[in-house]
C-alpha cells in the first residue's frame, strides 16, 4: 500500500490535473465524480479533498482489499440489478465459497490470480492492481483529451491531439462542447465545400482545416476525415 509519500503523489498529480483544467478554461466540476468512483473505488468527498489539497489519510486513497472487493459487490449487479452471491464469485474464480469470506472480512490476503480473475469477473480490469495515483490518472486521461481537443477545436492551442474513442467516454459536461465543437468544423466544412462547389474563392477557414488535417498523424487524419466525409456527403458507400 502507498504511505503518506503516496497519497502526497496523488494529489500533486490532481492539482497538475485541475491546472490543466483551468489553463483550458474549465472546472474540476466537468469531472463525473460517480463515475471516477465506480472507477476507482475512491470516494467523491476524498477525491474533492485531494484536489483541494487537504490531509488525507493513506486509507481513504488506497483501500484495504477487503474494502475494494465489497465495493465491487456493491456496485457491480447482475443483470437483475441484485448483488451477486458469494458462491456465484467463488465458483467464477475457482476457489471456496469460505475463500471469498475470509477475504472480505480481512483475514486472508488475495494471491496475483485471485486478485486477477477477481477483477476479470467483475469487468473491472486493473481494480485491485493500479495503485491509486495510476487508477485516478487512468480514469481521468478522457476527460483531459475531451479539454485538449475542444481547445484545439476551438483554435486556442497549437498541439495536435488525437481523436481517440468515443467523445462520450470521460465527462459528460465536456463531451456536450466537444460535439458542438465538432458541429461547428463540420459546418465550416461543409460551407467550403459548397462555396467551392460554386465556384467560388477558396475560404480561408478550409485551407486552415486543411492545415490542421495535414499534421495529424495519418491512423488519426483517417478517423476524422470520415466523420467529415460523412457529414458533407462524401461518405464511401459499398456496392
């Protein structure tokens, strides 16, 4: 488990985090806390405390096994919305039924496997095994490349940033922006597209779209020259 020294990392990490944040004119408030918790296990009220900089104890940040394995109980049902059994664990894991006891009431540690499997079965991959600065970094990467490519949607940062997953994964708030943001490129698209179609001069703000396209790596130039072929009409149909 990480000491003071731990806990101490993760919040330089959130307040590097929540600076980012600010320079690219947003809040911590984008941040779905209920979702960084059922990530993480990390309580909201800790993860608020930790970006505000206040004292933490170590167990707040890193909890017990036996803790992190009841949160995952309770929070991740079955399809009819109840807990699962603890022989239901047991028998997806291969161990005892008493196995699961034990390990939920702190008397017994988890091997590698157990812990491993564990999380595979509750679709919670890296659970038990990210210390909690990397799970909390983890779980908040979207929501910063959601704030870096609205930025540069927007025209006020020079890097490039990839387009990667789905813009609903990380922040709700910022994904709204994001899709408005997107909106407002393919519009600009589409008006070039038009205007040039016309006949017309070659507006400004395409050649800088262009521009902009040319520098993206070509996987990611790929993904998004779809989403613009698709949103002018151009979209490859198979025959």
């Amino acid at each position: 488990m990480e000491n003071t020294t731990g806990v101490e990392e993760v919040a330089a990490a959130l307040a590097s985090i929540k600076a980012e944040l600010e320079e690219l004119g947003h809040t911590i408030e984008v941040i779905n806390f209920d979702r960084l918790t059922h990530e993480t296990g990390i309580a909201e009220a800790t993860v608020r405390r930790l970006f505000a900089g206040d004292l933490v104890a170590p167990d707040e940040v890193d909890l017990p096994f036996k803790d992190r394995l009841r949160f995952l109980l309770d929070t991740r049902l079955k399809e009819n919305g109840r807990k699962h059994t603890f022989q239901e664990v047991a028998d997806a894991v291969g161990v005892a039924k008493s196995t699961i006891t034990n390990l939920l009431n702190g008397s017994r540690n988890p091997g590698f496997d157990v812990s491993k499997d564990l999380a595979e079965f509750f679709d919670a991959p890296g659970f038990f095994t990210l210390g909690p600065r990397a799970a909390l970094l983890t779980a908040l990467e979207p929501v910063l490349e959601q704030a870096r490519l609205i930025a540069e949607l927007k025209g006020r940062r020079v890097e490039r940033v990839a387009l990667r997953g789905s813009v609903s994964v990380g922040s709700d708030q910022l994904s709204r922006q994001l899709q408005a943001a997107i909106h407002q490129v393919v519009e600009t698209a589409q008006r070039a597209s038009q205007e040039s179609a016309a006949g017309g001069d070659e507006d400004p703000e395409l050649s800088e779209i262009a521009a902009t396209m040319r520098l993206l790596p070509a996987k990611h130039r790929r993904s998004v020259m779809g989403i613009l072929r698709s949103a002018v009409g151009l979209a490859k149909h198979d025959d």
